[in-house]
C-alpha cells in the first residue's frame, strides 16, 4: 500500500501524540523517544513526529520535516529514483540506510523551494539501540545535496549515491 508521509518537528512530542491519536483516531504505530509514527489508513497517510524545538521555533514556522511517498518494495525505490533521473531531476539514493528507528531503502528530491521529499520502502525496524541522533550529510556529500536539510531521526552509514548527470540540473 503507497501512502504519502508527511514529517512534522514538534515541541513536544508527547502533546502532539496526544492530538493526532485524537484527529486521526489512532494510536502511533511506533513510539521512541523523541519520536512517533502513525500508520493512518483513512486518509492513507504517514504521520511521523519528530520532537525538534529548535527547529520547530513557535508557530507553525519550522514545522515541515520533510515529506515522502512510502511504498511496498526497494524495486519500487529504485524504479522511481530511474524515473527522477530520467526527468532531469537531482537525486539522493540512500539504501540499507537507518532512519525514523526503521532500515530503509530511499530516493530523495527537492522541490523547487527545497522542500526535501523521499520516496523509500521499510526493509526492518530497528530497536531503540540503533538509533544515532540524527540526519547528517553523510561523507561525499554535497551540503546541497537532496534531503540533506532533513533531519529525519537516527541514521546509521549508509550507502549513498548522488546522480552526476543531474546534478547542478533545475529541480
């Protein structure tokens, strides 16, 4: 089942959970510290909270985390990181890479106003043990690269390719 991800930065994870098993009707399909995820199948979405006040600051400024497309299998994340390439767009290929408490295969892109957008599968949840403290450019790693604003939650090393035929291309 596809469904859009959409990744908020909270205050305050704990409150926030509290409103959206409420809005949703739902419970978080996983809880870490700092962190939830809702599986939500009406309307089919991804909701993922990321307790990251800094980022956050007050209001609804700094709310986006990033926004994702989370589908069934890696062939899948492979057959659309060929289609971005192919439309000219600049890509960020991560496989067997851990995020959100989870191993995952991922493309990311940038819209036009760089928000960061993955398209992943879920390989394996990880245990609280694997966790690291958060999205860095990873080494080889444009600053600029897609998805390097995120801060999406523990990452571990993963494999990473950029595509030099796009890169410096319009996204």
């Amino acid at each position: 089942m596809a469904r859009v991800q959409l990744a908020l930065n909270v205050s305050d994870v704990d409150a926030a959970v509290e409103f959206y098993s409420k809005l949703f009707g739902v419970e978080p399909a996983k809880r870490r510290p700092g962190y939830a995820n809702f599986a939500v199948d009406v309307p089919p979405l991804k909701l993922v909270l990321i307790e990251n006040p800094d980022a956050r600051g007050a209001g609804v400024a700094g709310a986006l985390n990033h926004l994702g497309v989370e589908i069934d299998t890696s062939a899948e994340v492979s057959a659309a990181a060929t289609r971005l390439q192919d439309s000219g767009l600049v890509t960020a290929v991560e496989e067997n890479t851990a995020c959100c408490y989870a191993l995952q295969d991922k493309v990311w892109v940038d819209d036009p106003d760089g928000a960061p957008w993955e398209i992943y599968t879920v390989l394996a949840d990880l245990p609280d043990a694997a966790a690291d403290t958060g999205r860095r450019p990873r080494s080889g790693e444009p600053a600029a690269a897609p998805g390097s604003a995120c801060d999406c939650g523990p990452v571990c090393a993963p494999t990473m390719t950029i595509d030099p035929a796009a890169a410096g291309a319009a996204h």
